[in-house]
C-alpha cells in the first residue's frame, strides 16, 4: 500500500491549481453529512494520496466541498441514483460508480448492479487507475 502511495505521488501530474490533502477533522465532517464510516482504506487514501491527479480517472476527494469529486456530493448522487446506502462512493464515471463496502472491498456499480470486484482499494488502483 505504501508503494501504491509512492507510486501515485510520482506519477502525480503538475496543474495550476493544485488539490490539497485533508486533514482527519475534515474527514470526519465527511463522515457525519454522509452518516456512514469510511472504511479504513479509504481514510488512508484520502489522508495521504487524494491530492494526485493523473489520468482521465478522478477518485473521491474530501478537502474541497466545492469541487466536483467532493465524496459526500458524489456519494449523496449515487444513492439517489439506487447504488445501496451501505456503500461510500469513490469514483464517478457518468451515471456508474466505483464503490467501496465497510469491509473495504470494491465494486464497480453500473445500471443497478454491481458488475466488477476488487479484493482492496489498493487493487483497484493498481488494476484501474494505474492500468
């Protein structure tokens, strides 16, 4: 997991406006508008790599409640759109999302069912966004 972290900050792309990372208390006002725990991987990512961009895929942010990929705006979307409460959003592709359960597994949702799965958030980045 660390080398994933590493491997994403080097790969991070240089823009004019860069992201910022968030500290845990914003994190925890991301927990409490959207009323679940964020798994513990998630936490990780968001504290330590969330600030990177690289590619065409955008995951879930937590320090910029204006931004687009801001995970309670994303999450809040998805549930409106029928993903099951339980799951935490953690990228958007249209009307389909990338999704993390509680035990920290990762489902790809598209049209009301999940139709891809990753045993970690780590593997979905290995698999998916570093591919």
């Amino acid at each position: 997991m660390n080398e994933i972290i590493e491997q994403l900050q080097e790969l991070s792309e240089t823009v004019p406006v860069p992201l910022e990372l968030p500290t845990f208390e914003q994190l925890v006002e991301v927990e409490e508008q959207i009323l679940i725990p964020l798994p513990g991987d998630l936490k990780e990512y968001l504290l330590d790599a969330s600030d990177v961009i690289y590619g065409a895929i955008e995951p879930v942010t937590a320090s910029d409640p204006f931004s687009h990929t801001y995970l309670p705006e994303v999450t809040s979307y998805a549930w409106s759109i029928g993903m099951p409460r339980e799951m935490v959003a953690i990228c958007q592709q249209g009307d389909s999302f990338y999704c993390i359960s509680q035990e920290g597994e990762i489902f790809f949702w598209q049209d009301g069912e999940y139709t891809e799965q990753w045993e970690s958030l780590w593997d979905w980045i290995e698999d998916v966004w570093l591919a």
